[in-house]
C-alpha cells in the first residue's frame, strides 16, 4: 500500500530527505531553533570591555600593568634588557668619538675648535648615561663618565711659555756657574737636534729643568723654574655623567630595575610563605 507524500505519513518505499521533519524535531526535544543558527562574531574590545565603565577600565588596565603574571614580567624582562644593552652601547660609541675629537682638536693646537669639541662633550655627558670602563692602579673598574684624558699638546705649549718666560727672567743672572739657563739650552739643544725633539716637546722641557738642578746654585732658580711651570691636573679632564637621565636608555634601564625589584620582592614572599606553611 502506497501512500501520498505530504499526508503526514511516510512511504515505505520511497524515505523522505532527513531534514524533512528536522523543525519537529527539534520542537518534540524542547531545542529551540535559534541555537542552531551561525554564531555572531563579537569583536574583542567589546568582549572584554561590555557593559564596563571607563572607570573600570582603566581599573583594570592599571592592574594588569601594575601586578602582571611572572610569565608577563619575564617576557618583557629580556626585549628590555637587548634594548637597553644596545641604547647604552651607543652612548658610550657617542661619547668616545667626541673625546676623540677633543684630542684631535688639541693635537691640531686649534684652542677655538677645542673649546667647542670641549662643550660638545661636556653636554653630552652631563645630560647622557655614559657607562664606561677605565684603568685605575691596573685594575679595571666600572665608571659613569669619560674617565679622566689629558690635554697634552695644550699643557705642553702653555709649560714651554712658563720656560721661556723664566728663561728671560735669568738673562742677566750673575751666579758663579754663569748663565745656567744658557748652559742648560745649549746641552739639550743639542739632544733636541740629535732625537729631532721640537721646542714644545716634553722630552725638552724634562731635559731644562733637569739639567738646571745640576748646577750647585741653581737651587733657588729651579725652584722658580718648576713654580713657573703650570701644574698638570690643570689639563686633565674627567667629565662624570649621571647615573640616571631621562633619556630613551634611562627610562629602559628604570623599567629593568622595576621589574627586578618586583620579581625579587616576589621570591621574598613565596619563601615566608614557604616557611610559614611548614609550621601550620
């Protein structure tokens, strides 16, 4: 016995499709069709922000940033750490080349380009983090600054003036070895002619006052001599830089230092827990 599609029965012999009573049964089972409908996609700034307040948003931003996962910190520890390596590398690479070019500016006796390689530096380092390392008794340390350099080439021009100056001063000296300047000038001319040694040369200058200390009367002339002679440190040079500036390096270098502090300040407080746990 054949029976008529759509009667409300189905034919033994020919099945109909199976999604043909899909809708009853979903209503026999209580399932609504609504469920079976394609998800809609929800951006989201709207999932984790719905319903929320900017007040509570910005709650909750501060917390994430003031209290990350340890996984968190240590992500971000170490992109901070290469790129404040490299900022503080630059600075010193920075700082280095215009010390070089103050002591090219002194070895070229030019005092107006000195004086502006000099402030070039000086500004530099005063308003940079500059870590460097220099030698102090043989020891290798660790130094914020240039470390200390010489202009050598000005100490020399301006000790070979004070020489001459006092050279003038004993032209008329009546002590019984004679004129000792005059006898030291013609024993170390002819050593500055022999090693090639200019009038400025410090190998000149040592050979001066040397040869004036022999005379037995030149005691009182050698003592106004060497006076005569500016002191070094006054041609040395040591600029210090900062141990923090706010600069792109010092803003890394006090995030690294947040995130140790808190990661140490961490580790505290597991081990009393740890220990505090042991006795309960």
């Amino acid at each position: 016995m054949l029976f008529k599609k759509g009667n409300g029965h189905s034919s033994p012999f020919i099945p109909e499709p199976k999604h043909a009573n899909l809708g009853s049964m979903r209503n026999n089972f209580g399932i609504k069709s609504a469920n079976f409908a394609p998800k809609q996609h929800i951006p989201l700034k709207q999932r984790l922000f719905a319903n929320k307040t900017k007040g509570q948003i910005a709650w909750a931003v501060f917390k994430w940033i003031i209290a990350p996962k340890n996984w968190k910190l240590i992500i971000i520890f170490f992109p901070l750490l290469l790129t404040t390596t490299k900022l503080l590398r630059e600075d010193h690479i920075k700082m280095t080349q215009l010390r070089d070019a103050v002591i090219a500016a002194d070895a070229e006796e030019d005092d107006e380009k000195l004086e502006a390689s000099l402030n070039e530096l000086k500004n530099f380092v005063f308003n940079n983090i500059v870590v460097n390392v220099v030698d102090r008794n043989g020891d290798r340390i660790i130094t914020f600054g240039t470390g200390p350099f010489y202009l050598e080439h000005l100490y020399t021009r301006a000790a070979s003036d004070a020489l001459f100056l006092a050279a003038n001063s004993f032209e008329n000296d009546d002590n019984p070895n004679g004129n000792i300047y005059k006898e030291a000038s013609l024993t170390c001319k002819e050593r500055a002619i022999k090693n090639h040694w200019s009038w400025d040369n410090p190998n000149f200058i040592n050979c001066m006052t040397t040869e004036i200390a022999k005379y037995p009367s030149a005691e009182e002339i050698t003592d106004e001599l060497v006076a005569s002679i500016p002191p070094t440190d006054l041609y040395r040079r040591n600029y210090a830089s900062p141990a923090w500036a706010p600069t792109t390096s010092g803003w890394c270098l006090l995030g690294l230092a947040a995130i140790v502090v808190v990661i140490f300040i961490r580790i505290i407080i597991w081990i009393i827990y740890g220990i505090a746990l042991l006795f309960v």
